[in-house]
C-alpha cells in the first residue's frame, strides 16, 4: 500500500508506543464532523491523539490520527461550570481556572494530559472524597461515527458512557467540568518506615483530604503524603527548596540513580536505600494545582491497578515476593493513592472505594515479568487495571470486573456501529 503523503510517525511519552498513520487536524468542531463523514463513508478509521501520555495502545493509530491541538479554547464560564475544548492541556486549564477564581476540586500528579485524554483514560488523584476527572464532567459535546454533532448531559441515557468513553465512542470536542471556588492546600510530606505507614491509614485516610504515599522496593521505607485545604499561602515553598526537591533531586539525581542501576543492577537494593532517605520532610503551602502536579521528566513505563481498598495489605506482600523473585531489579518505588465511589460506567472506582497501585520500571529497562506478576495478583481480587497504563487483560477477563461492560458496549454499538473509532487495543479491551 502506498504510504499517504502527509503520513506522520507518533511516538507516546513512555517510548513503548509508536505508529505511523495520516494525520488530521481539525480547527472547529464542523471540520471534526465533516471528516469523521469523509472517514466513514470510505471505510477509515480514525483515532484521537492527546498529548501521548497514555503506556497503553489506546492512541496508537492504524489509519488516521486526528489530532486536536488546534481545539484548545476556552467556550464559556458560568459559576463553577467551565467548558472548554477537549484539546486543552490541563496545565492550560490550571491557569485559566485561576484567572476565574476556579479549580479542579481534584487532580492527577502531572497536568501533561489533554482534558479529552484524561476524562477518557481515567485519570485520577488521590483523596476518599474524590474519584476520576471524569466524576467532575457534567456535559460533553461529541461527534459520533455519522459525522453528528450531539450534547451529552446528565439526563442523556448515554452520559455514564461518553464520559469515560476509551475513545471509543466518537471525538470529544468540548467538555464541561463543574469546577470549585480556587482553594489553597498544605503539603505534608514526610520518610516514615512501611509498618508506620500502613498502621496510619485508617486514620489519615479520612482524616485528610488526599493521601498517598511511595514504598521504595528492597527496603522498609516509605514517603507519605497528606494534602489539606487552608484558608491562605501563609507557609511558601522557597523557590530554592522547590528547585532541591522537585527539579534536582527528583529529576536530575533520579536521572542519574537510574542510569546507574540500569547498568549496575546489583546497585539497585543499595540506591533505593538512600533515594528513600534523600527527601527530608517537608510542609508547605501553595495553590492547589501546584500542589497536586509535579515535573515528571524521567521516563518509564508504568501499570497502574485499582483494587478494593480492604485488599491493599495483600498486594503489598504479594509485591514483596515479586521483587524477590525477578530475574531483575525494580528501580523505582510503588505508588498508592486511594479515591471514594463514583457511577461512571468504566471507572476504575465505580462502585467502591479504592486503592491505586502504580508500579513503574525506568525507560529501557525490563518490566513484563514484573507487570504481569502484579497483574496475576491483582486480577482475582476484583482489580481493575487503569486504562492508560500497561495491562495485558482482554474483553473476556475484564466484564466480570465491571457491573456496567455490557451496558457501555451497548452504547458503543449504538453510537459506532461501524467501528470508525477503534484499533487494535480497543479490540482487545472491549471486542471486535
């Protein structure tokens, strides 16, 4: 077949995804609809890139990439309700959020993503009284495989579909977010040993806002994180200390630690040791945003799983015998976060309240035995794998896993009964 002559290579954040496909770049949501038409009247099939931060296949396009960076506007604000177009990045949203006097009520750890990409992958914080970024959408406006511009709101059948929708159900192409009056949180952050850790969190989870925390393999320690609301910035990080911490330690060294384990693996339990004890504890305040985001500019793969949040004590043991057992070492340390219900159709948290577990491998180095021994855990516990983030389950194995599958795939086959919108991952996930 004859290459197109504006076909573009793709490659996402984490480097382990990459296709080759013709790219579309609508700049309203009348070119969104018109070539969507086009793509389904000649058999096409499109997929919608974000900002590629995304382990898994789910952007990677085998036709057309459609491509929405020119779709980044703001659309309307009316009290807490903020539309925008779905191809703003969340850090753009941050900031006219400020100037609005808004914010999310919620975030992830990076403000990367494009509010398309996150509301459609899952995107999380952490916090009992919060659940995904897709919790907060209160309308979307879609174009559907016809080529029809539709409003989606909460009375709309198909609302608890299109809002976490895997792309899978037409292009985002503005979104409404119900959004809070700007608040100020304090950061806590502070080396405590695992036991301590894990003794504390039936207080501190409802006793705080949002918690978290990080466990270093190989050793008995942990960074736990507490987030709260205060009334003002009355205790700022000093622009050295935020430079230390956050750009220094945790990118430059971290960038050298894990070159260095990479090519010294016997390194690894010894690094972990000291990288638990390098970030001395801190407290601060700071608009919430910048208290939820960091930089994250050391690459690595990840998988994430969400599971009941009673199981987290067996999957942390069971992690300990996986790092026991491989034939390499786990260079960097498992993240857990912890989120209430929500009655979004393919959230991770529908239902229940949750743990998160992330793990991670840095770029280059192996991770598919270890990722597949987390998953092996995880899977007959209930736990449902993040949709952005690495996994290796199918159409088969994740139905039982969520209450409403067959209802979400009953909306696919209604909006896309052509499949304009899938690929290979969606395949997998959802089926043919």
């Amino acid at each position: 077949m004859t290459r197109p002559v504006n076909a573009r290579r793709w490659t996402n954040w984490g480097r382990n995804q990459e296709s080759t496909a013709e790219v579309l770049t609508p700049g309203s949501i009348d070119e969104v609809a018109a070539q969507v038409n086009q793509a389904a009247e000649s058999g096409r099939r499109i997929k919608v890139v974000g900002s590629g931060h995304s382990f898994t296949a789910i952007a990677v396009a085998d036709d057309l990439r459609m491509v929405m960076h020119r779709l980044n506007g703001l659309v309307s604000v009316d009290g807490p309700l903020v539309t925008v177009q779905a191809g703003m990045h969340l850090s753009t949203l941050n900031a006219l959020l400020t100037e609005h006097g808004l914010a999310m009520p919620n975030l992830g750890d990076i403000d990367a993503q494009t509010v398309s990409g996150a509301i459609s992958t899952g995107t999380h914080g952490t916090g009992a009284g919060h659940s995904t970024l897709a919790s907060c959408v209160e309308a979307v406006t879609m174009v559907t495989a016809e080529g029809k511009i539709e409003r989606y709101t909460t009375d709309s059948p198909e609302f608890p579909a299109v809002r976490l929708g895997l792309g899978a159900l037409g292009v985002l192409a503005e979104v409404t977010l119900r959004c809070v009056p700007a608040f100020v949180l304090r950061a806590d952050e502070r080396p405590m040993l695992l036991r301590d850790v894990l003794a504390g969190l039936d207080e501190w989870i409802p006793g705080n806002d949002h918690v978290e925390f990080f466990w270093y393999p190989y050793t008995d320690r942990a960074s736990l994180k507490r987030n709260n609301r205060v009334p003002e910035i009355d205790r700022p990080l000093s622009r050295f200390r935020g430079w230390l911490d956050d750009e220094f330690l945790s990118n430059t060294v971290w960038a050298g630690v894990c070159k260095l384990g990479q090519k010294v693996p016997a390194t690894v339990p010894a690094l972990s040791a000291v990288s638990a004890r390098a970030l001395s504890a801190r407290t601060y305040t700071d608009r919430s945003d910048k208290v939820f985001c960091s930089p994250r500019r050391v690459r690595f793969t990840e998988m994430e799983y969400e599971i009941p949040r009673a199981a987290l004590p067996e999957v942390l043991d069971a992690l300990e015998g996986i790092f026991d057992r491989l034939p390499f070492k786990v260079q960097f340390p498992v993240e857990v976060r912890f989120t209430g219900p929500d009655d979004v159709w393919l959230s991770h948290g529908y239902g229940r309240d949750s743990a998160y577990v992330a793990v991670h491998q840095y770029l280059g180095s192996p991770y598919e035995p270890y990722f597949r021994a987390f998953e092996d855990v995880c899977t007959p516990l209930g736990g449902r794998p993040h949709w952005g983030k690495l996994h290796y389950r199918d159409a088969e194995s994740l139905r039982p896993a969520y209450p409403k599958f067959d209802d979400f795939l009953a909306v696919r086959d209604r909006l896309d009964p052509s499949r304009v919108f899938t690929n290979e991952y969606l395949g997998r996930v959802l089926g043919s």
